[in-house]
C-alpha cells in the first residue's frame, strides 16, 4: 500500500527514529511501512492519522480506482 | 534532498554482513587456536618465517573482519540515536541475554561443573540429573515466561508479524520435511529421522524468514 509517511515526516523534519518514538515502534518498522513492506494494522493507522491531523485515507492509498467491487 | 534514513534502510544487509563477519571471526580464531595447538603438540620450536607469515595473515583478516563490523555497527548507529520504549526495552533485553549467556557459560568452563560432552549442543549421551533438570527448568519455564513478556511487551507490531510468518513457514518446513526425511529413511536412504535435527531445522527456518520480514 502507498503512503505519504515520508513526505509527512519530512514535512516534520523528522527522522524515523523520531517517528518510531512518537509512535512507539522501531525505526525497522517506520522504514518498512514507508517503503511499502509493511502495512500497519487499523490501530497503529489511526494512530498516525492522529500524529499527523489527517484522516487515514489522506495519509494511505490502496491504490482504489473504482468500479463495482467493494 | 538527501535522506539518511533512506540511505540506512532496514538495515538489514548491514546486520547479514556483521552476522557473516562475526562467524568469520571465530572460524579465524579456531584456525589461528589450531594452527598454534599443532605446533605445541609438534615439539613448540621456534616459528618458521612461513609460520609468522600464515598466523600474520590470518590475524591480519580476523582484525579486517572486526574493523567491518566496527565500521558497519557506527554507520547503523549513526542515525538510530533516538528510540522508542519498545526499542530501549529491546535492546535492554539482548544485553542482558547476551551478558547473562556469556556469563553462564564462561561459569560452566571455568569451574568444570558438567563434562564437555554433557553441554555440548548436539550431545546424544547421558546428562546428569542436575544438568537435566537446569535444561528443563531453563526452557520449559524461564523461557516461556521471558518469551511471553518479550512478545506482550517489547516487540513491535512489524516485528510481530515477521515472527508469525516465519512460525507459519516453520511449520510447513516442519510438515514437509518429517515425512520426507521419514520416507527416505524407509527406503534405506537416509539415516534414521532425528527429532532434535528437525527441532533445530524448524527453528533456522523460522529465524531465516524472521530476519527476511524485519530487517530487508
């Protein structure tokens, strides 16, 4: 799944360490998730939606185009 | 704009070469400890030019391999200052499993309580009771306590997932191989099926995958 994690963290001018401390995770973790290897469960979503002020969907892409499926 | 942490990444060819660098390590050592034995068993004269050559090189490479890690470990740490709880506590615990493994064992070496063929890791034979009862009591209730803490507590959860995938993978290593190695056996090719090889087998599977899912 996509992300605008680094962008955000950039923004911040946060390393990923520092991520990984505001979210309470290690650095392997904030690196896999932005990367792209990971994707982080609905609780630690939402976590980071709360970090950065933004809704989930703004933050994450699952790359959706439309059409019938749900 | 140039990004360290990009640069970094998981870390984890970096961890792969320390890894291959440290069994290096003590290969080098064991050639070096053996090369020095043989030629104490062989009278101990003095050392030929040939010989300080050979011993020169080979520690000449264990020092290359020391520096690598060394040079790998700061460039890791260079960026890795800041940590989360969990990290702190994670790493509070793998010095403290080390130091208390090192300990453990240089107390076992120093004061001679078991026969070598006793600790040794692949031993078959007899155990005397006390040992067996050390054993037991270390893995069947000092480490499940420590292992449910660590997994409650310390691991993250990416990390988390890298342990179930590589206990999945493990498990079908596991499945596939016993009966295999069984078949094989019936049909006179294979020495009979060995529970602690596969225990052992099932663990390295499990390690490998984690190592796969955390770090590259």
């Amino acid at each position: 799944m996509k992300n605008q994690l680094k962008v955000l963290r950039a923004m911040r001018n946060w390393s990923q360490a520092d991520l990984g401390e505001h979210l309470d995770v290690s650095r392997q973790a904030v690196n896999a998730i932005e990367t792209g290897k990971y994707d982080p469960s609905l609780p630690l979503a939402f976590k980071i939606a709360r970090l950065f002020d933004l809704p989930i969907e703004q933050i994450f892409d699952d790359e959706f185009e439309g059409g019938n499926d749900v | 704009m140039f990004d360290a942490d990009e640069d970094v990444g998981g870390n984890g060819l970096r961890i792969l070469w320390m890894i291959l660098c440290g069994f290096g390590i003590v290969l080098l050592s064991g050639v070096i400890t053996g090369f020095l034995s043989a030629h104490m068993e062989a009278g101990g004269s003095a050392l030929k030019m040939t010989d300080y050559a050979i011993l020169a090189t080979l520690i000449s490479v264990t020092l290359l391999l020391a520096f690598i890690i060394w040079k790998l470990f700061q460039r890791m740490k260079s960026i890795g200052e800041k940590a989360s709880r969990r990290e702190k506590t994670y790493n509070r615990f793998l010095i403290g499993s080390f130091l208390f493994g090192g300990v453990t064992g240089i107390a076992l070496a120093l004061t001679g309580s078991f026969d070598a063929n006793e600790t040794d890791l692949f031993a078959t034979g007899a155990m005397s009771p006390m040992l067996a009862i050390i054993m037991s009591v270390s893995v069947g209730l000092i480490m499940p306590a420590v292992t449910f803490y660590w997994h409650k507590n310390v691991v993250d959860e990416q990390e988390e997932a890298a342990y179930r995938f590589g206990a999945l993978i493990a498990m079908y290593a596991f499945w596939f191989i016993a009966p295999v190695w069984w078949f094989l056996w019936r049909g006179g090719m294979l020495p009979e099926v060995n529970g602690i090889a596969l225990y052992f087998i099932t663990i390295f599977v499990a390690l490998i995958v984690w190592f796969w899912k955390k770090y590259l």
